[in-house]
C-alpha cells in the first residue's frame, strides 16, 4: 500500500487493521467496483452480481458490527480505528463504503435505541450474518423532499415543508406505512431492512414522526422500483421503494414520536457524518495516489510532469487538503462516537455535520485536480480517475448536498455558539410544541 506519515503515531493494532483493510480493498473491493461501475443497473442487483460477493466478504469479516459495543455484540473498535477502516473502504470504493454505511444504519440504531425484543428478533440475526444474507439501507428522503428534510426538521411546519410522500398511521398494536421513498436510496434495491423516516398521518411538525424498521419484501406490501442509473456511486444500487398499507408490530419503532426523535435525527446525522468525511478523506487520497503516479510517469514538455512547478504545486495543495481533513474528521470521529457509545446523545452537530462538509468537499477538490493532471487521459474509462471524479460529484449531493449541511452549520452557530448544544432550554425551544 502507499505509505504516508501517520501523525497519530497508530499502534501496532492499528496499524495491522489499516493494512489489512487497505489490503481488502485493493484486492477485493477496487476491481469489483469497477466491474460494477460498467454494467447496466439491472444487471448489478443480479444474484450473480459481484456486489453479493463483495457484500458477503465484508460480513465474513465483521465490518458491518464496527460501529457497536462489545457488550452488544459488536467489534468495540475505537473511534480511530472506525475512522481507519472507513477510510481504506472508500479509498477502494465509495459505493461500497456508502453500502456498508447504509447497511449498519437500521440494525445499529435498534441495537442503541430498540426494545429489547426487537434487537432478539432483528439485530442479532445480522450480527450473526456472514453469507450476506440481510442487508439495511437508509430511508430518507422522498419524490418531493430531499434535502430540505435536514433544513426543515427543527422549526419548520408540515404546511411550509410540503406534504410528506409517506405516512404512519397507529392501528392497535401496529404501525400502517403508506407512501414512498425515492429513487436515491442507497442500497434500496438490495436490502432486505430498511431504517424508515415516516411522519404521522396528519402531523403539524416534521418532528411529529417515527423511526423505524420495515422488512422490505413483497408479502409486508413493499414493492421496490428499478434501480436508478446514476453518474456516480454506481456500485451501490439506489432506487424507489413502494409502501402499500405495510404493517410493522409496535417495537420495530425504534424511536417514537416526540421531542426525543429530532434529537435522535441530530445525533444519526452526527454518526453519519462522521462517515461521510471519512470516506471524502478515503477518496481524496485514492485521486490524490493516482495523479501523484501518473505524473512520475507521464512525460510532457520533455520531462516528467512531477518536474513542472504547476503540478508540484497542485499536489501539494491537495496533500494539505487530505491530511488537514483526516485530522479534523477523526477528532470530531472521537467525540461523536465516544458519546454513541456512551449513549448521552449530546455529540456537536455543529462540528460533524462540518466534518462531513469538509470531507466531501476535498473529496471533489482533489478529484477534479487529480482529473486536471491526467488531462485527456482522465476523460477515459481507461483510467479510474475518471470514475473517482464522478464519485466525487455525486458525494456533495449524497447525504445532505453541502449547501444545506451549511446553512444548518451556519444556524446553529448563529444561536447557540457560546453555550452547550444540550442544555434543556435547547432542547425545549428545538422540539417541542
């Protein structure tokens, strides 16, 4: 693997953890998704699809459990070695780090949050998966609603927002979900649980909503569309899902609603940005190798490019983008996950939700950069920065495009700048009503 100064001076655990990942995704993960990148969307969700076999490699290693405590039967890594092992994914595939992302989402919020019932009867059969046989996905956003669901959560009404394109309605001692989600669903093709936003029926507040887990097969009333032929993140499939009068029994609601939902949103946001710079990070410095060895070897103006002042200049800018982002993102990885574990649900929105601005952001930077250096030969399927940059382009959207994460920032710091974020006065003024 390419070598560079860890300025967290890793120990031998750490260490090992980094090179074998890395060595996983170099081996394994790289020319699967590549393979996937060229294939129409129908035919990566086929179940000979190299994405199943990827899958099943991942849960045979135990990455899908990283994120919970021992005591729950996860792997208890700590918040460094969760920020290794998601940047080397990235580092060979963004889909696929997204696909592991969005898969833990489901399972690891019912494991921290759920009644007990629910982690018997849904969590432990995924931690105990290594064939890849279940598979979570993320279900935020909808047709009319994408982004604006982060930016309207807190303070805005139902009328101002829009109508919600899925509703839960209490029915006994079920849950009734009708409506849809969209096409952007990472991993909706393929999984088999989805971790479902749903608002009440007739609700005055986004907050006014549940959280909860939806098996998605046919006979629940689930119907899944076509997966969606994207620019990018081509190896994770996204796609529509349908839901007609699906009934869950009442503990699949992981969180209810009230006050403590939007602080939920807040603090999965957290978790998920951390992610989300990670794999900016991963991907930056995937770009940043490949132009860095292209241009020891590409010979323009009768000597090497790595001899022209321009190109050292833009490899050095983008070494100070990469290194600068890994160091933030893994000290805001700290605090997020320090707090997740100790389930205090008081970790800084502010400073991940930055975390994760900043690691997308580079992620494209460096790309388009790294893209610049090959000149011609980065517009060829030939070369993967080709795809890398298009992976990139896609990242300021997915997730929150990076406008919204910062007026979110923007707002926060606004307000609440010089006090905790969790005081009770917060929290009442946030969420309730």
């Amino acid at each position: 693997m390419a070598k560079f100064l860890d300025l967290d001076e890793l120990s031998d655990d750490e260490r090992m953890l980094k090179e074998e990942v890395h060595r996983f995704a170099k081996e394994v993960i790289r020319p699967a998704s590549i393979e996937l990148d060229r294939m129409p969307p129908e035919e990566r969700i086929k179940p000979d699809s190299p994405y199943f076999e990827v899958v099943k490699q991942m849960k045979k290693l135990g990455y899908h459990k990283m994120l919970l405590p021992e005591d729950m039967g996860g792997l208890g890594l700590s918040p460094l070695q969760i920020s290794i092992v998601f940047e080397e994914l990235a580092w060979g595939s963004l889909g696929f780090a997204t696909s592991l992302g969005v898969d833990m989402i489901p399972f690891s919020c019912a494991a921290l949050f759920g009644l007990p019932e629910l982690y018997e009867e849904v969590v432990v059969p995924w931690l105990e998966d290594d064939k890849g046989k279940y598979h979570g996905c993320w279900c935020v956003t909808e047709p009319a609603h994408g982004s604006d669901y982060e930016l309207f959560l807190r303070d805005e009404n139902v009328d101002k927002y829009g109508k919600p394109d899925i509703t839960a309605e209490k029915d006994g001692d079920e849950w009734v979900i009708t409506g849809q989600k969209s096409a952007w669903v990472s991993s909706a093709p393929v999984a088999t649980h989805g971790g479902v936003h749903v608002p009440i029926k007739g609700a005055k507040r986004l907050s006014d909503a549940i959280f909860c887990i939806v098996p998605l097969d046919e006979k629940h009333g689930v119907k899944k569309g076509k997966p969606s032929d994207m620019l990018g993140m081509r190896d994770d499939p996204q796609g529509e899902l349908f839901f007609d009068n699906v009934r869950i029994p009442e503990h699949y609601v992981v969180v209810a609603p009230g006050p403590f939902y939007g602080i939920f949103c807040d603090q999965l946001v957290c978790m998920t940005s951390c992610g989300m710079g990670a794999y900016g990070v991963g991907l930056a410095r995937a770009a940043f190798e490949e132009a860095l060895n292209y241009a020891r070897q590409r010979v323009q103006g009768g000597e090497p490019l790595i001899k022209h002042k321009n190109i050292k200049l833009k490899l050095y800018e983008m070494f100070e983008k990469i290194e600068t982002a890994r160091y933030y993102v893994r000290k805001v990885s700290e605090h997020v996950f320090s707090r997740m574990t100790r389930r205090t649900n008081d970790a800084s929105p502010r400073h991940a939700k930055t975390a994760q601005i900043y690691g997308k952001r580079i992620a494209f930077e460096v790309a388009h950069e790294a893209l610049q250096i090959f000149g011609a030969y980065g517009l060829s399927k030939e070369f993967i920065i080709e795809k890398l940059f298009r992976d990139a382009r896609c990242m300021i959207i997915e997730d929150f495009t990076l406008e919204v994460l910062g007026l979110e920032v923007a707002a926060d710091v606004i307000d609440n700048y010089e006090k905790d974020y969790y005081d009770v006065e917060h929290i009442n003024r946030l969420y309730s009503g």
